[in-house]
C-alpha cells in the first residue's frame, strides 16, 4: 500500500521515490498518483503539513512544545472571532497562531445557496493563512514562553516582542482576546 496524504484543503499527495543526482534514493510528495510510490515513509523522517496545507516529508523533529499546550490555544482559539479563522502549528520551541483573512460571514451572503456545512467546507479549504501571533519557549523546565505578534507597518514587518515571559496558561489569557480586534494592533 502506497504512502497518501490527505491535505486539509481535500488533496492528496502520494510519497514518490526517485534516484538523487549523485546516487541513491530520495523521496518526495506529489499530487500525482502514478511512478515510483513509496510503501512506507522512511525511518528517522516524518509527514509535515503547513497551516496553508502543503505538505513535506522532513526530517523528524524533537518535539519541545508539548500536546497539552497547542490544546489550550486551540480551545483558547476555539471561540468565534469575527468569522476569522486561527490554527496552531508547533515547530521547534515555536507556538505559532495563523489567521485567515478569509470571512465565513460574507461566504454565507454569495454562497446562500450550499448548506452550513458545504459554506464551512469551502471556506476551510479556501482560506489562506499569515502567522500573526507566537509563543517561544524560553524556559524548558519552568515551561515559560515569550510572546510575539507579527508588526506590519511598512518599515518594520518583523517579529516584535509584546510582553515578559510567563506561562502559556497566562499569556493566552492575556493575548488570545485580542486576536481579530484592533486592540491586537496596539500590543507592544
């Protein structure tokens, strides 16, 4: 059976294989489900998939963020915000928050015509999402994060730190209300 990922936004990629230009094998995805698929996925690597839906196969990362912390933002995040749309993606000793643009609200207007379900479909698989928000772990064994928010003026469009590190637990209750308010703007 041949390695398939499904995507978020409803494609699938298929692990190909292939000679490397200096010898050996390599593997890559593709959407493409014919040539030289793979059976499994090969040791020390791992499927990863972007908050914008594309998918990697890359080395296995350790894993410093725990599962229990990318929950609490996730359920943080799970309250409606303006028909704006957040994920959470863990990568190295990063907690990163993405939002969409993208506005369920005004599908809802020109697509009245598909179900809830359909419109929130689409909308899932068409929404395009920019990192806006993040926790770095700067404290592994008291699990202390300092928290960022993406700047978007002109001249800067960078990272810029909003606050002292503290617990996870206190900053999302301190930065997540922001999220999709112009207050978020004003985070310094």
């Amino acid at each position: 059976m041949s390695v398939i990922h499904r995507s978020r936004v409803g494609k699938n990629y298929y692990l190909h294989t292939g000679p490397k230009r200096g010898g050996g094998l390599q593997h890559f995805f593709s959407t493409k489900p014919s040539g030289s698929l793979a059976e499994q996925v090969p040791d020390g690597f791992e499927i990863y998939e972007t908050a914008n839906g594309q998918v990697y196969l890359r080395r296995a990362q350790p894993k410093l963020i725990h599962d229990a912390e990318v929950d609490l933002l996730r359920r943080g995040l799970a309250k409606s915000r303006g028909g704006r749309r957040y994920k959470v993606e863990a990568r190295g000793a990063t907690i990163m928050v993405h939002e969409s643009g993208s506005d369920l609200g005004l599908l809802r207007e020109v697509a009245s015509h598909l179900s809830l379900a359909e419109q929130e479909r689409s909308s899932e698989r068409f929404a395009h999402y920019q990192p806006i928000l993040r926790f770095i772990l700067t404290e592994a064994e008291s699990r202390r994060f300092a928290p960022e928010r993406y700047c978007f003026l002109g001249g800067v469009d960078d990272w810029i730190s909003i606050g002292s590190p503290d617990t996870l637990a206190k900053l999302a209750a301190r930065y997540l209300k922001h999220l999709g308010q112009e207050s978020f703007y004003e985070l310094i």
